[in-house]
C-alpha cells in the first residue's frame, strides 16, 4: 500500500471483513494514536490501554487487541501506524475566551485552491490565522475547513469569502 491520498480506501479495504475494526482505525487516526512493535498503543508518549479504546469506540476490547494485531503483521499499515502522532490542540473551543473567531467553510473538497483563496482573503482584511484544520473528506462524512482567526470578521469580508464559487456554506464561531 502507497501512502498517498487514496490511503483510506485503501485501509477500508483491509479492514472490509471486519464491522468494528474501521471504527477502530478511524478513532486511532483522529486522536493521532500509533503503534508499537510489541502492539501498544500510544498517543503521543502516553501508553493507551485497549480498554480506553474500546470504550471511546464502543467496541470490546478484544476488537480493538485484534486492530492493533492487524496492523502489526501488516507493513503498509504498521508503516502509517508506527508513525502516527497527535495533531496538537485545537482552539475552536477555546476561541471565545482568547478573543478570537472561527470560520468554519463547507466546500467541495475535491476543489484545489479552497483554503488559499480563504486565506487570501482573510489576509486582504487584516485578519491573522492562528490556526488551520481542515477534515479528510474520506473519513469525515461533511468535510470542513475551520480557520481561527484573531478578532471578529467583518461583512465584507465574509461576502467575500461567500462568494468564492466552491463554498456551500460559511460559518463564525465566537
């Protein structure tokens, strides 16, 4: 297996015969969980029991036991899962108490350019991005940009970003 953008379906096709086993990679990928070789599973320095898995997932643990068993006899996956690592913190949450503002865009995600024609324009206004995250569209089901910006975004600067041909929907959270 390639790691490349089609890796999703890819591990959907290792895991096709199994129910929860791709709920189970799905929950290690959006917490940044990996792999060991003697089959532990950490996110970032910090040892994750099957059972907290299991339990976040709502699977036994013995589906999560035979997950990370999988992944270890497989190279590909062993390759992508011994080298995940957590993405950071997120400051969507958080962005009332800092005085920010998030911009959550809804676009095709199959469109190139979304995220630079939002950043140009953000920029155009004096708006600085503190953070950007942005959904795989192969495992999230509604696909989304989130930009935190510092302040408040101004009409025009939304009609703008309304405006752009690929956006379905915009949204501010304070």
């Amino acid at each position: 297996m390639r790691v490349s953008a089609g890796v999703w379906p890819e591990i959907r096709k290792e895991f096709a015969r199994q129910s929860a086993r791709p709920d189970v990679v799905r929950m290690m990928v959006e917490c940044g969980m990996s792999v060991s070789s003697d089959e532990k599973v950490f996110v970032g320095r910090v040892e994750v029991d099957y059972s907290a898995v299991a339990r976040a997932v709502g699977v036994d643990r013995r589906v999560v036991k035979q997950t990370v068993q999988q992944i270890r006899r497989s190279p590909s996956l062993y390759t992508i899962f011994s080298r995940t690592k957590p993405l950071g913190t997120s400051l969507v949450d958080l962005v009332g108490l800092l005085g920010y503002s998030a911009v959550v865009v809804e676009a095709d995600p199959r469109s190139p350019g979304i995220m630079a024609e939002v950043a140009v324009i953000l920029a155009r206004h004096g708006m600085v991005v503190r953070q950007a995250l942005a959904d795989d569209e192969d495992m999230v089901q509604d696909a989304k940009m989130t930009l935190v910006v510092e302040g408040k975004l101004s009409g025009e600067a939304l009609g703008e970003l309304n405006a752009i041909k690929s956006v379905r929907s915009i949204k501010i959270l304070k």
